[in-house]
C-alpha cells in the first residue's frame, strides 16, 4: 500500500481512538461522579447556527434548536478529533506514526484545548476560557483534563493501530 495512504488511514483511525478514549472518559465521569460535560447536541446546534451565519451567542443552551442536532454534534466531534490528530506526523512526521512516543501526543492533546478556550466557549457565549461560566475554574480543569484524556488517547490509539496493522516495508 501507498505508504501516504497507509499513513492517512492509520491517522483518521488513531483520530477515532483518541476521541473515544474522551467520551469513555466522559461516561466514567458522568457515572461515577455525576459530572457532566458538553452536551454534543449544543455543540451541533452552534454548528447548525454557523451554517445559517451566527457564529456568537448570548447561551446557545438558549438559543433556538436545530433539527439533528444532537447527531451532527456527534459527527463534528468525531471530525475535530480525526483532524487534530493530523498534527502528530504533520509536526514530528512518520518517525512518530512507525514509532508512537507519549510527549507529542500528549503535547498535541493538552495544545487542543486552544480550540474549546478561543472559539467554541467565545461562541458558545461563556467567554474566552470559560470566563463567563459560572465556575470558570472548574470548567478549565475539566478542559485541561479531557484534552489531557485525548493526548493519551493519541499515543494509545497509534500504538494499537501498529499493532493490528503493522506498516507494510515493501
């Protein structure tokens, strides 16, 4: 196989994996402490919003609904987790796909965070950073940690995915 092809598929599904080592992470938080975490749906109906030119809101949990909502949230996290973890071989190249190390990963993972803190909370009305939630704090650790959950995700999901797939020297 095109090692450039090979490398993109094992990307979208190291993407895949990380991103689901955030929602499992989620669910455990969810169920053994009660903490909740951003509703997906409100996350699709910023996108559905965008699409229709308003990008900023006072609240979007205020904000009118969007029809599929919830599963075109779904669809944008899957695909911001997939496109961020093109950054891995786009910044320390294939050296890192045929042999994952934890660092880059975990500083890709944490680096995420700049996405949520400088444009979706902005445009979500809580503020740059969470400034404007009621608890600021908190919302920033629980950021810090998810996106920390997503770095050992990345490193995770790589070492799986040369495991299963083992890249093809021909």
């Amino acid at each position: 196989m095109d090692f450039l092809l090979e490398s993109c598929w094992k990307v979208f599904g190291i993407g895949i994996g990380a991103t689901m080592a955030m929602d499992v992470w989620r669910f455990l938080l969810q169920k053994t402490m009660g903490v909740s975490s951003l509703d997906l749906g409100l996350l699709g109906r910023l996108v559905g919003h965008t699409f229709r030119g308003k990008l900023f809101h006072d609240g979007i949990a205020k904000s009118q609904t969007i029809a599929g909502e919830t599963m075109i949230g779904w669809v944008v996290h899957y695909a911001i987790g997939i496109f961020f973890s093109f950054l891995l071989p786009i910044i320390w190249g294939e050296g890192w796909l045929r042999n994952p190390s934890l660092l880059p990963a975990i500083l890709v993972g944490v680096g995420t965070i700049l996405a949520p803190w400088f444009l979706m909370q902005p445009a979500m009305g809580i503020g740059i950073a969470a400034s404007k939630a009621p608890k600021p704090n908190q919302v920033r650790l629980r950021n810090f940690a998810i996106h920390t959950v997503y770095g050992f995700g990345l490193y995770g999901s790589a070492i799986l995915a040369n495991a299963l797939f083992p890249w093809d020297l021909k």
